[in-house]
C-alpha cells in the first residue's frame, strides 16, 4: 500500500520547471490544463447549468498531497507563482489535469493518470471496460508534404464491424436483452431509509419534503392501505413488481398495463439483525400495510421482527447450538464457556439468543 507522499513519484497535477525540463514542460502546456472555463470562459464545454465546472477546476491549492475518503487523492498544487498563457487565458497548477511525466514525454498526447487508492475509485475501471467499442481519428491524404490536413474538417468516426453483428444488425435484431427484468426492491427498517440530495440543497428542505421520504417500501404499505385491488391480489414485496410498476420520477406504484418483471429485495445478512427478520417477514407476509403490521401476529403486537419471525416459525430451530452448549458445559470451565457463547453469538447469529 502506497503512502500519499509516494503517489508525487507517480502522477504530478504542477507546472514543471520550463528550465530544467523544457521538454516535458511543452507537453504540459500542450496536452494537460483544463479549459479554461468558469469565470474565464463561460461557455466551455465542461460547464453545467449552474455554472460550475463538472470535472471541479479550477482545483484548489493544496502543498502536499493527501488522501481522501471519497476516490482520488488530492495532489500535490502548489501556490509557486508559474503561470503559463493558454487560449487567451493565464493558468495555474489549479488547472493542470494529473499525469505521469514519464508516459506524457513518450507519448505527447493527453493521458490522465490517476491513483486508484480506494475501493470507491476501482470503478473507473470498470466504467471504461463499459465505454462502447474502440475508436480512432483518421483521415486520407496524399504523400505530398506540402499537402495541409486539417484534422477538423476532414475528421470521421468509424469502428470495425464483423460480418456476424453486420448481419444481426441488418435484420434489427435485438443487441441486449433482459427478459423479464429484474427490479430491485429496496429494504430499509422504518425511518431509515436513504436520502438523496444534491450538494448545494438546504438541508432543511430536504427534510421538510415529504416525497424524498418515499421509497419503494414505503409506497408498498401505502398501496397496500390504500389501493382497492391490492387487498384481493394479496401479494407479497417480491411479488409486487408482476402488477405494478415503480415510477421512480414520481415515486409511487402504479398498475402495470404491459409486459412482467421479477422482483428481488435486496439481500441482507443475518449479522444485520431486525433488517435480517424484516427481509424474512416480507417475503412471507402478504399485503402487509405498515411496518407494525408486520410484527401483528394473531392479535399478538410483537416489539421486533424477530420475535414476529419466531411466532410466525420462519427461522430453524436453534437445538444444534443448545446442543453445543450443553456438552461444552460438562467439561470447560466458566471463562471458556463464555467464550463459545460469545463465539456462536457473533459468527451462528442464534435466533433467540
């Protein structure tokens, strides 16, 4: 495992010195400042709507590099005073993209390089793998030197296509295909569930708005309370999905017209506790129309899921860990008894411990 001082011998986001290396310098200049955008240029292609840049420059300064827990480490940009004018605008080491020294000078075209230093930042990997097909810029010309190429009018994309996908492709068949699909029915114990909001939104708003606390658990009880066909189809969470349809714009479900789905609740360990024995009682109780109502069972008001689980005999029974105990205490002493409790309490999660 790296250190963040050792990614400095990796990737570099400063100006390097025009003097030392006027090479390698060239190529920064040439191939590795963003934009300019922002304040300098209004209407770069990198600006969003609110006019801020989606690739965050300019960066702030930073005089060591650190890292983050979020993805990418914050390099090294030191406030050093070398400027450099780039398209009628003087930049910074606030705007140079991360490179590697090496493989920019052997190179001379832009290439990013980034420290892949955290779990979350792995998925650059796999967003690339998902890109599409490989392209190339090209252009045919003569071998006469003298000839000028100008690379933007007489640029054209183009890929390789194999006879088979040329034939698919001529009858319209289908490329991708998921029959049925599969939706993914969040699971959340009451009051949990997650809130998404964008970064500049007041945090009191969001509290106040009474559809970001939707989800589709939630529209599930309501639906179920709520809805005239619902109590007669008496279905499940996971069977929701085959009569109705999420509209996650809106956040509600509405009757399904046309085509099926499978429905799946996400998945939980039995490490989890009550988010365990609430995935077990809703993918066992039918029409349910709250959380409460989950843990009714004949007229009984339980305090937990899993004291509904057990009254309602969804989990096995628990006579191979009595068992356990019940030689082990015959011959181990006090402390190590303790011990195996403890053991089977942490990695058997007992049903009733």
């Amino acid at each position: 495992m790296y250190r963040p001082e050792e990614y400095d011998e990796i990737v570099s986001a400063e100006i390097p010195n025009e003097k030392d290396n006027p090479h390698l310098y060239k190529m920064v200049v040439k191939h590795m400042l963003h934009g300019p955008c922002g304040i300098l240029n209004v209407d770069n292609v990198c600006m969003k709507k609110n006019g801020t840049c989606k690739n965050s420059y300019p960066r702030p300064y930073s005089n060591e590099t650190t890292q983050t827990s979020d993805a990418y480490p914050i390099y090294r940009r030191r406030k050093n005073g070398v400027t450099v004018k780039v398209r009628k605008a003087t930049l910074d080491n606030r705007w140079v993209i991360p490179y590697n020294p090496y493989l920019l000078a052997k190179f001379d075209c832009h290439i990013n390089v980034e420290i892949c230093s955290t779990i979350k930042a792995v998925k650059y990997i796999y967003k690339y793998i998902c890109k599409g097909c490989d392209r190339i810029s090209f252009a045919v010309s003569s071998n006469n030197d003298s000839t000028l190429i100008d690379e933007i009018d007489q640029y054209q994309s183009g890929r390789w296509v194999s006879a088979p996908e040329a034939t698919w492709r001529f009858y319209r068949f289908a490329m991708s295909e998921i029959k049925p699909a599969v939706i993914h029915l969040q699971l959340h114990l009451e009051n949990y569930q997650p809130l998404t909001f964008k970064k500049k939104e007041k945090l009191k708003n969001v509290l106040n708005n009474p559809v970001q606390r939707k989800t589709m658990l939630t529209e599930f009880f309501f639906m179920n309370r709520t809805d005239k066909l619902a109590p007669d189809l008496d279905l499940t969470y996971s069977e929701f999905p085959d009569h109705f349809v999420w509209l996650q714009g809106d956040r509600f479900w509405k009757h399904r017209d046309l085509g099926d789905s499978v429905g799946r609740i996400v998945a939980a360990h039995p490490t989890e506790g009550e988010r365990y024995y609430l995935r077990i009682l809703l993918s066992k109780v039918r029409c349910p129309k709250s959380f409460s109502d989950l843990k009714m069972f004949n007229g009984h008001q339980t305090t937990t899921f899993r004291e509904a689980c057990l009254l309602r005999g969804y989990l096995v029974d628990d006579n191979s860990q009595q068992l356990c105990l019940q030689e082990a205490s015959t011959f181990h002493l006090p402390y190590e008894l303790r011990r195996l409790f403890a053991t089977l309490l942490v990695y058997s999660c007992p049903n009733n411990p």
